[in-house]
C-alpha cells in the first residue's frame, strides 16, 4: 500500500496526532526555547551561508564595574611590556581559558616601512566605565594605543587556542579617537614566507573617513610591495552609521569563503585566499608610523572599546575536542542531535534549542509530551517511521 494510502486507512486516533503535530510546528519553530550550552551538540548560524558550529563562548563586559580602571599610560619603554593586568578580570578563569594579553613588540621588522616602535602592553585592555548620559552599557572592554615620545604603545588580545578552524565571530564595538592607528578583529596564522600567511580581517584606520572599512583574505601584497587587489573589499558601514557609532561586526568563516556583516547587513565576502588551515583570533589597537597606519601625533590616542563578544566556533584542540564529546554525551545524543542557535536568541549569549532529534525520539517511541522544537516534515517523518508507516 502506498504510504498516503496507510496513512489514510491509520485509526482517527493517529491521523488526528499527525493533524496536531502539523498544526503546531509552525507555532513552535517560532519560539525556540532558551537552553544552556551543556544541551547543544552544535550550533547552526543563520546568514547567507548557514554553518554547523561545535562550540559556543560568550563574552559580557557590560556591567563589570566591579573591575572598572583606566589606568594612566605607562611611558617607559622598558616597562611596558611586562606591566601588571589592569584588574582580577584578567586573571579569570572566564578569561585565562580563553584570552591572552599581547606584550611583543615590533623590533624584528616585522613590517619594512614601520618607522616607529611599537609595544604591546597588558596596562592598554582594561575595563572601561561609561562617563556618558544614558550609556548603552555600564561598562566595556577598552583596547588603546597611544603615541609616545619614544614609542607607539599599544593593545592586543588574541586566543589561548591557535586550532580554530572555521568560526562566526561577532563583537558590539566602537572605534573613537585620533587619527593615524588602526583597529583590528581576525583570524591569523603565521608562517615563514609572506605568501604562506593565512589572515582574515576586519580593520578600521582612524585616518580614514569615518564610514569605510577594510575587509581582507591576507595577504593583501606581495614581498615586493606589490597590491593583491583580489584579497580586499572596501566598504561602507551600513544604514548611514559610521565606526564611531556602536554596530556588531560580525565575521563568518567558512569553508572556502569570509564574509562580513554590520547589524546584520552583509557588507563584504571574498572567497579569494580563504584561510584552509588552524588559526588563532586576534584584536588589536596599534600604530606603527608605517603607510598602512598612518603616524600619530605625539599623545594622540585611539581605542577599540568592545561591549561584548562571541564566537561558535570548530577547534581542532585534542583536549577541546574530548571535553566537548563528553558534553554532548553527558547531554544523551550523538555530535549535532540538539541543534542550537545564537541568532534567534532572546536573550544575548543565551543559546536557544532549534531541535533535538534524540528528545524527540524519545517521545514519540516513549509517549509524553514532546516539548523539543523540530521542523513539521521531521517530526512527522519520525512518526511515521517509528509506527512502520513507512517501511
């Protein structure tokens, strides 16, 4: 019998279920509810290119006013380096499993045209308080770099990992200050060899007129200074905004493509020198008197100042992959059974469950209630797999 025919000929008990199910999965793919990042077995981006993601970290620097300094600028060179964190933030657990403080610094040459020292220093992240009326948040992460007599100092916070591959990272963030730094959001993975890098980003030159940024597949020119024109985009920051004003600056990627959004309006893609390999992510405020940056006046400053962060991500970590199998498995299903989503939230860096195959399941061979979201054609395809219909 064909299986509209079984289906027809099941008992009005049945065909009523199959009636209710269909009824009420539009009404809950509309809500899908909030979980814990324990429950997920992988996340699903939304996007012009929706991507399956393992992990998921999240980080508020809204109201930490506990931690809240700014602290002057350290001006001598020797000591900038090694200076002290600006604050037990920083020595978190939330933060020491995930981040860690730049303190290198640009005497190997590095860049050729640099024409100013420029040093990393743990003394430029810190937890900002707002001074403003009606702020947007009470507190947020500050990166600076400033322009010294001697040297440019700077900021720089990159991952303890180096073994992401593939990641959607989003930050709310600003960028304010004098002209002549640049401010930064990417992936990286060095090499030997100019060619060999591989660098996804987002920069912002505060040189430049106030709504242009520079989205790039590094690198973007040749060992001998010649310009890549296919490895960068140039855009304009949607809506009449410019980087001044807060905006989420998203960066997908995926593979064999980046692409970019601010607020969730695509703002560049390029599947040009798309990075292939394990890489670290890395935000910076820096100068370097260089052409790519621009020279700072003497104490002239910039910052990056970030509100909150996020990324779901894959990471070929041995460690993070065994901590995230017992996740799932203390969770009861197999890799991607619970799919969650970051971007149908309704509460910021709360996950929400979009559907859970093994709950499901459950139910239908277990009775009860079923209380797990899944798409309509799924959850009456397992209804009638499970009753035989179609075998």
């Amino acid at each position: 019998m064909e299986p509209l025919k079984r289906i027809l000929a099941l008992p009005t008990s049945f065909s009523s279920l199959i009636l209710l199910i269909s009824a009420a999965a539009p009404l809950a793919a509309a809500e899908p509810t909030l979980t814990e990042d324990s429950h997920c077995g992988c996340y699903l981006t939304n996007g012009n290119q929706s991507t399956y993601f393992t992990d998921h970290r999240f980080f508020d620097f809204r109201s930490l006013s506990q931690y809240a300094s700014a602290p002057p600028v350290i001006r001598d060179v020797e000591a900038t380096p090694g200076a002290q964190r600006t604050s037990a933030y920083f020595n978190s657990t939330e933060w020491t499993d995930f981040w860690m403080l730049g303190s290198w610094n640009n005497s190997n040459g590095a860049r050729n045209d640099a024409s100013v020292l420029m040093v990393n220093s743990p003394n430029n992240v810190y937890i900002e308080a707002s001074d403003e009326p009606n702020p947007p948040s009470e507190t947020w992460l500050t990166l600076r770099t400033q322009r010294l007599e001697k040297f440019q100092t700077a900021a720089e916070i990159e991952s303890a990992s180096t073994k992401f591959k593939y990641l959607s990272l989003r930050m709310r963030a600003r960028t304010i200050g004098a002209g002549g730094a640049l401010t930064a959001m990417f992936t990286y993975r060095g090499a030997d060899t100019l060619a060999e890098v591989q660098e996804s980003d987002l920069e912002i030159r505060t040189a430049d007129p106030r709504n242009l940024m520079h989205y790039t597949n590094q690198p973007a020119y040749t060992d001998a200074g010649e310009v890549v024109p296919e490895a960068t985009q140039n855009a304009t920051m949607p809506g009449g905004l410019d980087w001044t004003a807060w905006a989420v600056h998203r960066m997908d990627w995926t593979p064999g493509r980046t692409t970019w959004y601010v607020d969730d309006t695509q703002v560049a893609q390029i599947e040009f020198q798309a990075p292939t390999d394990e890489s670290n992510i890395i935000l910076n405020a820096w100068s370097d008197g260089g052409k790519w940056t621009g020279n700072m006046t003497l104490n002239d400053a910039a910052f990056l100042q970030v509100q909150w962060l996020e990324v779901v991500y894959n990471n070929t970590e041995p460690e993070a992959t065994k901590a995230q199998a017992r996740k799932r498995d203390g969770a009861g299903g197999k890799p991607c059974e619970a799919v969650c989503s970051v971007d149908q939230t309704t509460q910021l860096g709360k996950p929400v469950m979009l559907w859970n195959n093994a709950a499901v399941a459950a139910r239908v061979n277990g009775g009860g209630r079923m209380v797990a979201w899944m798409p309509r054609g799924i959850v009456v395809f397992m209804v009638l797999l499970s009753t035989g219909v179609l075998a």
